[in-house]
C-alpha cells in the first residue's frame, strides 16, 4: 500500500469525527472542553490557539500507567521513543525527538512546574512515578517556549503531583489512599500509600511513599527483551502554608531511588548481542537511577491591586546513573561506560501576572525572570559524558488580550547561556557563548457559540547542550562551532464543540490543527571519527502535518479519538529518520452501572519507510480495562482496576523506536483503598 493510500485509510477513519452542524450552547454547559492551565491564563481547551491534550486523574486512573509512557502513548502526534523500561523512557513529539542523540532538550519536561532533563547514552531521559501524578498536560508544538524554555522545538510534557488538597475533600482533616498492585509484563509488584491532613486553617500537608519491584519484560513470544530487575521506593512530600490572605508558602520534593542488581546497561534496546561480529552484548550491570526535585515558593497576592500576583521559586534537580559491573562475567559493560554520571540543575525564577484589563478588553500579561546553573559531572574521564557547566539567564513576556471574540497572544523570550568544559575534558577548553531570541504570536477567534478559528507563528532556537559540544566518544572531534538549531513553525485550526446532537444531554468536542516546522542548522551526530566533529549542523529540516482530537459523551458512554499524521525531509529530500508512525487512537469507556466502568484504547498505525531503506509495518494494539467500585457495605471505598495491554499479543516495532519489538500481553490489577 503506497503512502498516499495508507494516509487516505487513516483519513477515512477519522471522518466520521468532524461533524458539520451542530446547535450552539454555554460554555458552562460542556463537560467535554477541559480547562488548560499551562498554556498562559487557564482556558477551555477550545479556547486555546494551540494543540493541547490534558490528561486529568480520571483518564490516569483508566490507563493505571506503570510508566509515563504509558500516559503518553494516548496522545496524539506523541511516540516513545527507546523502549517501554521504566528507566528507557524517551519521547518524540511531531517528529522531533531521537533516541540515540542528545538532543532531550528539544522537547521541555516539567515536574511540578521545574524541568526535568537527563541525557546519558543509551539510557532515559524521564523518571517519574505515575502513581504520583494527578494530571499531565502536553502542549504540542513550539508555542510554549516564551513561558518554559528555549529551544521547546517539540512541545512541552508538564506533570503535576498530587496536592494535600486532592485528598482531603469536604471538611475531613485527615485522608489517604492505599493501593497494592501487580503485572506480568513487564514483571512489576507495585504498593502505595498517601496520606494527607490538615494541620490548621492555614496549613495543609502530603506524605505519599510508593515501592515498584520491577522485572523483565517478554516479547510476544516469550522472549526476554529487557531486565529492569530493581526495587525502586518513591518519595512525594508537600507542605502548604498560607502566612495570611496575601502572602502563600509552598514546599515540595519528590524523590525516587532505583536499586537494580543484574539490570540491562541499554534500557533503550536490550542487550543487542550480535549486533555486530563478535559483539556480546552492552552488558549487564548494578545500577543505581536516582532522581530527586524540590522546590520551595513564596506567592503574593493582595485583593486590592490587579497588578501583582507575584510567585519566586527556588529549585533544584539531581538526576544520576551509577553503573558497576553485574555478577555474569559473559555479559560485561564496557569500561568507559562504567561509573557514575548525574546533572543537577539549581534554578531561581520569578513569574509576575499582571491583570491590566479595562472594560470589554481582558488583558493578562505575564513576565518573569530565571537564572539557573546545570553541572554536567561523571566520576570518571569520559569521553562519552564530558563533565561541563552550563549557566542560563532569560527574561520572557507573554500578552494574553481578548476583546469580544478575539483573543491574541504575543510572547518573547530571550535566554543567554554559556557552557564551560571540565577540567577532565582534554580535547578543547572552549567556552561556548549563544543566545536565543524566541518572538510568537498566537490569535483565536470565536465564529459563534461552537466554531473557533485559530493560528500562530513561533520561532525558536535551541541552543547546543554539553553532550553535543564536548562529545568525542566515536572519535569524532568535540564540536564547540555548533550554531543553535533554529525553528519556525506555523499552525493554524479549528475547534468546535456542540451538545443535544443525538439526543438530550450530549456533548462533542473536536480540535483539528495543520503545522508546519522549519528547522534550519538542525544538530545530528556523525559517528564519524577525528577530525570531524562527533556532531555538526544540517542545513534544513521540514516536518509537517495535522492532528484531529474528539471526543463524545453521552450519560455513560464516552468516546474519544485522536488522528495525527506526521512528515518530514532534509533538504536533500531524504525522509527524517525520527518520524513517527501515522496513527488513529480510539477509547471509550461505558459506566455499566452504579459500581461497573470498562473501556479500552485501540491505535491502529501506519508503516513507516526508515531513512536507512526499511520498512517498519503498520500495526493494530489494542488495551482494555474493567474499574469495579463498590458503592455500598463493607468494601464501599474499595476499587479494583483489571487491564489487559496489548490483548491480542501483537507483535509490532514503533517506527520512533532504534529496535525492537515492542513488549507482548500484560496483564495488570491493582486495588485501591481510600481512607
């Protein structure tokens, strides 16, 4: 089937999304349009000039996710990137994104609001405990640069933790939840406990503590593809003070500890043996992931002037891999990837939303300030991971005005970094010096009650990361002559959202968005030894496409459908090898009565031509799930979630992943016990 026609089956499915008519209606009628709160001033998802998908606690708790990327693989225009290891979670978003590359910082990764960035070769770049994790909102696209960071050519993937106030509903003062659950594949035994009270008027607190005892995970054929083998305790603790009616604190951390004793070194693909002549595999290994984030927050903000709603945040990030050699001496890791390799990340940051609107005009308008140190370490010289100093300074402003049914968006962010070598790094001492300059526009306009018309113009300039200026493992020279990679991307849309279209009570959604990205002086690696540098810039790459995401609900039925197509070449015209599979998601979930909820998710993918000749085929995967909830006796607060991945134990390859396949049937139950 040629490509023209698989993307014409594609369209063809999701047709039936996109209706043509519908009655108006409130916007406080509709359940369907989510709010969104990291894409400037909380809005209607329809009511944004952006792709975003929310992820909220009922979505999460119908996925019952075992890794991020489980969260993930519902969003349309997203793609794993590595493998489904819990320690070999990468992303692709739209086709930026590359696995064996160093290049994580083109997509921003935040944490309770503070970003999360690991790059190290062959391993993840994101470790998250998802049962911490109330809501995820991924912002497609560059748009979101101005308020997160430069370089965001991907888009933004923000997780938020559970608050003491998620728990403690009504007036109660102490709440919590215990959850024990279990899987086959891959082999994990998980457990949990959060707990949260109310230490007074003004202060509230969390203590969550979770253990994931985690295993190997098997093709469909019962063939073992990657040892996770470690115990992993997870820490969440927050503490929310107000002083008085103005003035707010808010402390918080999260903490997760992996302890792996015989663990594959490449969580990415396995241990690969054969790969080449005589090659026996990465090799495996005790190893030690820790990933810790806090952050403490002063807010301000008096009732009486509209001007100040001020929020200073003081954070900091550790992230580190410490790698030994396992107990099989026929499968040894290679020296020099041996040892410990971190980042921390210091960074403090004010964030001011001013409210300037005036009758019949609502304006907000947010500006702030960061500086952040990132030190790049390992604990022997390796050519591989060389140890640098990376120092940021940005000032950014984003309007947000809206008058009678048009709202514009106006955004600019200016970020200067310098990256400084260690002393372990011999083949160059050069600092490097550049800075991005990132103006965007955005605009919506609402045609009536149920269509809205939208557009926007980023442009955006990620800025080399120490992997790719210093690099030299290949041989390659280290390449401190990077130009920043610079972006411009282009998208415009539509949203309509309607109600009573088959009968009384019901409710759709659906947004369709057309982009474009022009990505100029795009980094890639070489692999090609000294002099060249180990990675030097290409002079163009055009990615382009579209996404539809729906939804409908009706009483107990809710479905929800998400389309997105991806394409893109060099300027040669040679295909971009980190496109993601053509795709169709569809869910739905049927409350069968007062304690019943099942549903699943079906992705039907299209093949993929890869830029080295092959072909990755297309692929049907679908996921089911049963939610028992008692309303009544003794087990009244129980619930029982039953999940089957992968049911028909398909055997399929992600055109994003470097190998594969993919992991075979796995079965999950977990029950949760509120208190």
């Amino acid at each position: 089937m040629t490509v023209t026609a698989r993307r014409a089956v594609l369209l063809a499915g999701a047709a039936f999304l996109t209706p043509l008519t519908a009655p108006a209606q409130e916007a406080d009628r509709m359940t369907l349009d989510t709010i969104v709160l990291r894409a400037g001033q909380p809005r209607v998802a329809s009511g944004v000039p952006q792709a975003v998908t929310v992820i909220d606690d009922e979505e999460l708790a119908a996925i019952g996710p075992a890794t991020i990327g489980d969260v993930l693989d519902v969003v349309p225009g997203v793609s794993g990137v590595g493998s489904s290891s819990f320690f070999g979670q990468s992303f692709n978003i739209r086709g930026v994104g590359e696995g064996i590359a160093a290049s994580e910082s083109s997509i921003v990764q935040l944490l309770d609001g503070e970003q999360k960035y690991y790059e190290s070769y062959r391993q993840g770049s994101l470790f998250v405990e998802p049962d911490f994790l109330k809501r995820v909102e991924v912002l497609r696209g560059p748009g979101s640069s101005t308020l997160y960071g430069s370089g965001a050519l991907g888009g933004v993937i923000a997780m938020d933790t559970i608050e003491p106030e998620d728990l403690l509903t009504g007036d109660r003062n102490v709440a919590g939840r215990v959850r024990l659950g279990y899987a086959t594949n891959p082999d994990t035994r998980f457990g949990s406990i959060a707990t949260a009270w109310r230490a007074g008027e003004r202060t509230t607190a969390l203590a969550a503590f979770a253990l994931r005892d985690l295993g190997d995970s098997t093709d469909p054929d019962g063939k073992r593809l990657i040892r996770s083998n470690s115990l992993a305790p997870n820490l969440l603790l927050k503490l929310n003070h107000d002083l008085n009616d103005e003035h707010r604190l808010r402390f918080s951390y999260v903490g997760l500890r992996a302890d792996g004793e015989d663990q594959d070194f490449n969580q990415q693909e396995g241990p690969q043996t054969g790969l080449f002549p005589g090659f026996s595999g990465w090799g495996v290994g005790d190893i030690l992931t820790e990933d810790h984030t806090a952050r403490a927050i002063w807010e301000y903000d008096p009732a009486d002037n509209p001007f100040v709603d001020l929020a200073v945040t003081l954070s900091y990030s550790d992230t580190l891999k410490r790698i030994r050699q396992g107990n099989d001496p026929d499968e040894p890791i290679m020296p020099t990837l041996l040892g410990e390799r971190a980042y921390e990340l210091w960074k403090l940051k004010a964030v001011n939303v001013a409210d300037l609107s005036t009758s019949g005009v609502e304006h907000f308008l947010t500006f702030g300030a960061e500086i952040s140190t990132q030190d790049r370490s390992s604990s022997v010289p390796s050519s591989s991971h060389p140890e640098a100093t990376t120092d940021r300074q940005a000032v950014y402003a984003l309007s947000e005005l809206t008058t009678g049914r048009l709202t514009v968006s106006t955004g600019l962010r200016i970020e200067h970094q310098q990256t400084t070598p260690a002393g372990s790094v011999t083949a160059t001492d050069e600092k490097v010096s550049e800075s991005a300059v990132e103006p965007q526009v955005a605009a919506i306009y609402r045609l009536n009650d149920s269509w809205s018309a939208f557009g926007s113009l980023a442009r955006v300039g990620r800025l080399p990361t120490a992997d790719e200026l210093y690099d030299s493992f290949m041989g390659g020279a280290p390449s401190p002559g990077l130009k920043p990679e610079r972006g411009v991307n282009a998208e415009i849309g539509l949203s309509w959202r309607g109600q009573d279209l088959f009968g009384a009570g019901d409710e759709a959604a659906v947004k369709v968005t057309l982009f474009r990205n022009d990505i100029t002086d795009r980094i890639t690696r070489t692999n090609a030894p000294f002099p060249v540098p180990a990675y030097v810039n290409v002079a163009e790459v055009t990615l382009h496409g579209g996404e539809i995401e729906a939804s409908y609900a009706n009483g107990a039925l809710s479905l929800n459908a998400g389309l997105s197509l991806v394409d893109g070449e060099d300027g040669d015209g040679e295909v971009v090898d980190s496109l993601p599979n053509d795709r169709i998601g569809i869910g739905a979930s049927w409350q069968a009565g007062p304690a019943w909820k099942v549903g699943g998710f079906s992705t039907f993918a299209a093949g993929r031509d890869k830029a080295d000749g092959t072909h990755r085929g297309g692929y049907a995967v679908h996921d089911l799930f049963a939610i028992w909830s008692p309303q009544q006796g003794s087990l009244a607060g129980v619930e029982m979630r039953f999940g089957i991945d992968n049911a028909f134990d398909k055997t399929y390859v992600p055109a994003t992943w470097t190998t594969g396949p993919a992991p075979g049937r796995n079965l999950s139950v977990s029950v949760t016990r509120a208190f």
